[in-house]
C-alpha cells in the first residue's frame, strides 16, 4: 500500500490547535463486568460524571437484555437521572431501528451512536448484520434522530484492523466512511475495539482521514494496556486528533467479539496527558474525584 498523504500544513494547524472534546464511556466499562449494577447506583453515577465537564457521556444502550444484561433498565436509568445544571450530551448506543424507536422516546437523551464496522464478521456478531443491513438501519436511524431533536454518531468498530480474516487497509476504511459522508454523515468515533492497534496504525489512519475528510470529526476509542496506552496517545495527537474517550477505572470491553476484553483507555491517565501537553480541557477533577467515590 502506498504511503498515506500528509495532513496539509494549514489543516493540521487548525485541528492542532482546535478545543479538546472528551467523552466518558461508563457504558463501555459496565457491559464487560460480570455483575449487573442497579438502576439506582447507575443512575447516581452518571447524576455524579454530568457534574464533571465531559462534553458527552455514552452512559448506556438499548439493546437486548439477553444480549447485554448489565443494560437493563435503561427506563428506570434515565427516570432517576438529573441533567439541570449540566451541559454534558447524554448518548446511547443502539444496535437497530427498534433500539432508535425506543431511545429517541427519551427526552433526556442526545445522541444515538450506531456501531458500524469494515468487519462483516464483526458486524455479524455484535448486531447481526451485514454491512448493506447496517447502512439501511442507518439509512432509517437518520430521520428518527432528525425528528426528535437527538444527534447521530457512529462507531466504526475495528477501525485500525481485524482480527477475523476479513480484508482490512486505510484504503476500505476510507471507503467505507465515504459511503457514510455521502449520507450526510460527519462524526465518527474511531474504535480499536479489541487492542490490536499499534500506535503507527493510528498516525497512518488519522493522518488519512483528515486529509480526505477535512470536514468531518474522527474521536479516538480505544482498548489498550497499561504499558500501551501513551504511544498509542501520543501517535492520535500528533496526527492532530482532539476528541478522545476513556473510561475512569481502565475497564470494559465489547463481549461480543469472541475475544478477551482489554480494557478502555483510563481517562486519569488521558488528562495527565493532555495536561503534559498544556491542552486546555474543562474537567473538574473535584467533581471527577467525587464521581470515583459514586461509582460502582
């Protein structure tokens, strides 16, 4: 494969310098836990991360019980939930158009992220779907959203590789993103769903998507471990990349790829970064060391 383009000079100053978006994912660390957490404690930490200052807050999803029991619930979730005083965006994850039907129902609810993938296999086996199947969904997830006032993002799930056999270059992916900008779809989370990403395929990515898709934001999700963690951060910033998502403990993991879950990047050792990086971020962390205590 050919070297990927550089980012123009002047786009990489723009995102270089560009605010930092920060997303906290306690849907991502819940689902891989072996115990089903109560509404009532759910509910008290997400009320506890909304004081905290992330732009968003992926605090759960609609999706089968059976599938994902630890989502359970999400009614009586979202009943005790308290968003007054908050500018944090609420975002739930749904896997089909009846999961949109039933988040888009929530008020308190302001994204939809739909996970989508290069990986036919893994689009099998986490939503049961093909690729055309997982266009069409989004094809309809797309007026919902726009009727009830929520915004759509999505997941591209096995961004940096795959672990199934199924082809995997920069190439398809920017492929496959441009078949979603041709629906008018521009923020897309970049997800190294299992870890196998080395910090030179995520410069190699980032430095191709903002060269051919300068319009569009591309966030930074990924599962790592604890001696991995600050290559892989350091290769997404130099490529100019600013919204990055983590997970306070480090845990979580998707159940459904048929591998061992490597836990999310924590999000203590992302702002140490970006401090080292004198990254301007609105995190208070009295409330961040309040919402630890909260947890589960």
């Amino acid at each position: 494969m050919s070297p990927s383009p550089p980012v123009p000079n002047t786009l990489f100053h723009m995102i270089k310098n560009g605010s930092i978006k920060l997303t906290e994912s306690p849907r991502d660390a819940q689902q891989g836990l072996n115990q089903i957490i109560a509404p009532e404690k759910r509910a008290a930490y997400i009320n506890a991360l909304l004081r905290a200052g992330f732009d968003v807050l992926d605090f759960g999803s609609f999706v089968s019980p059976k599938a994902v029991p630890q989502m359970a619930q999400q009614d009586k979730v979202l009943e005790l939930v308290d968003k007054s005083g908050s500018s944090t965006k609420l975002m739930a994850i749904v896997g089909n158009l009846r999961g949109g039907i039933e988040a888009v129902s929530y008020e308190k609810v302001d994204i939809l992220g739909f996970p989508f993938s290069v990986s036919e296999t893994f689009l099998r086996r986490n939503i049961n779907s093909d690729n055309q199947e997982a266009l069409n969904t989004i094809d309809k997830l797309m007026p919902l959203c726009s009727e009830s006032g929520k915004a759509l993002r999505i997941f591209m799930s096995m961004a940096y590789g795959n672990p199934y056999g199924d082809p995997w270059n920069v190439q398809l992916l920017c492929d496959c993103i441009a078949q979603l900008a041709e629906k008018g779809i521009t923020v897309i989370t970049l997800a190294d769903t299992i870890g196998i990403a080395s910090p030179e395929q995520i410069g190699e990515v980032y430095a191709a998507l903002t060269h051919h898709f300068p319009e569009h934001e591309f966030g930074l999700h990924i599962h790592t471990r604890k001696h991995e963690w600050k290559a892989k951060l350091e290769a997404a910033w130099s490529a100019g990349c600013r919204w990055y998502e983590g997970v306070l403990n480090g845990t979580g993991g998707c159940p459904m790829t048929g591998y061992e879950l490597v836990g999310n990047l924590n999000t203590l050792n992302l702002l140490d970064f970006l401090e080292e990086k004198n990254a301007v971020h609105h995190i208070d962390r009295e409330a961040l060391s309040r919402a630890i205590q909260t947890g589960y």
